[in-house]
C-alpha cells in the first residue's frame, strides 16, 4: 500500500514512515533510529504498532529489529533499545492481551528463548504480599515468573521460579501460600538434584525420574 504520508521525524533521533495495513485495518510502521545511511529500518506491524504508540518511543525506544514469534500460539514480540520487550497476543489472555517486559524483569528475563527459558508474559507487573509479609512485584510468564522483592529480609534481590518448580509453586499458592516468596534461583545439587528455597521451605526436583512433577518435595 502507498505510505499515509512522508517519513517524519521519530522520537529525539529517528524517522518514521507509515501505512495502511490491509483492507484499512490498522497501521503499520517502518522505524529507523537515526537519520545515518545505515540499514537499520524495522517493520513495525499493525498490532504492535498499536500497542507501541500507547506505550511510547520515549518510553520503549526504537524496534532493535522486526517483530518474532513467541512460543505461545500467535504472540508476536519485538525487542526495544531502552530494554523493552513488548508482545501482543492475537485474543487476550488472563491477564491481558498486550505486555511490556522493562527492567529490571527485562534483563532477568532473557530473551524468551535465553538460558532462564521462562517464555512470554501473561500478565503485566502487579505487586503480591507474601504470607510471611514480604512486598515483591511480579510479573506471570508462560512458564515461570521473576519477583523484584522490596521489602523483608532478602529485600532488593530479583528471583525467579521456573519450570519444574513452577507448577508445583502454584500448586502450593504462590506467593501467598505456605512456601512464600522464592529466597534464592534454583540451584544444582551434588547429587544431581536441583533445588530452590523459599521464605516457607524448598522444593526438590530429580531429573532422572520418568515422573518429574512427583519428585518435586516440599521441606
């Protein structure tokens, strides 16, 4: 399609140049952060351009690339130079339909398909009280999520409770069930186990048994 007008100034560095995404549906976005020769243009789709707009180029930065496909059915997520993931989903899911990964979730987060392997946000950062009475802020992924603990005992640190753990977790109510929150990232054994503490005790993982999930135990 033609543009929807001549390429503009972005932000404080960049350009920007958009159209009309098919059968007038949207509008998406070509963005570059600087005005140099350099091949460094990314397409802006019209989802993320919407939810990009509402979040802010002073806020997220420029697109570091085009947008990926997150693991979930349908998300799309695109990286931003001021350490911003944002994803959009197709259909909300129950925490939402689109999220902003910042720091400093953004940099314990990975990547989605990094060493943590926590996969894409399913809810927006929200605080939680522990059952012992600590404040953290948390933010949900697919497969895990990352807590910014700001008050008690281990109060500033950022921890994260994945998968094996993470089900279990739940299981046992999170935050705000008897484990409380996570004291310290999963850690490997001696013995080959892999093994988390929490506020309200650990839970202990065996990767050599058919049925992990069973060999998760609470102490």
């Amino acid at each position: 399609n033609a543009p929807n007008g001549n390429v503009a100034k972005f932000g404080s560095t960049g350009l920007i140049q958009t159209f009309p995404g098919l059968g007038g549906t949207g509008t998406l976005a070509l963005v570059k952060p600087d005005t140099t020769s350099a091949d460094n243009v990314a397409q802006v789709q019209a989802r993320m351009y919407a939810y990009y707009s509402t979040v802010s180029v002073a806020t997220a930065g420029y697109p570091l690339g085009d947008a990926q496909n997150c693991s979930s059915a349908g998300c799309t997520f695109q990286l931003f130079s001021n350490r911003y993931a944002l994803f959009v989903y197709p259909l909300p899911v129950a925490g939402g339909q689109n999220f902003a990964v910042r720091d400093p979730f953004f940099t314990k987060w990975g990547p989605p398909n990094g060493s943590l392997g926590i996969g894409s946000p399913v809810t927006a950062e929200t605080s939680v009280t522990s059952s012992t009475g600590s404040h953290a802020t948390v933010q949900s992924f697919t497969a895990g999520a990352i807590y910014n603990i700001t008050s008690g005992v281990i109060s500033g640190r950022l921890l994260a409770v994945v998968e094996p753990f993470y089900d279990v977790y739940l299981a046992k109510g999170g935050a705000t069930g008897s484990l409380g929150l996570p004291t310290a990232d999963a850690l490997a054994l001696p013995n080959g186990n892999r093994q988390q503490t929490f506020e309200g005790g650990a839970l202990e993982y065996d990767p050599r048994s058919e049925e992990h999930t069973s060999e998760l135990q609470s102490h």
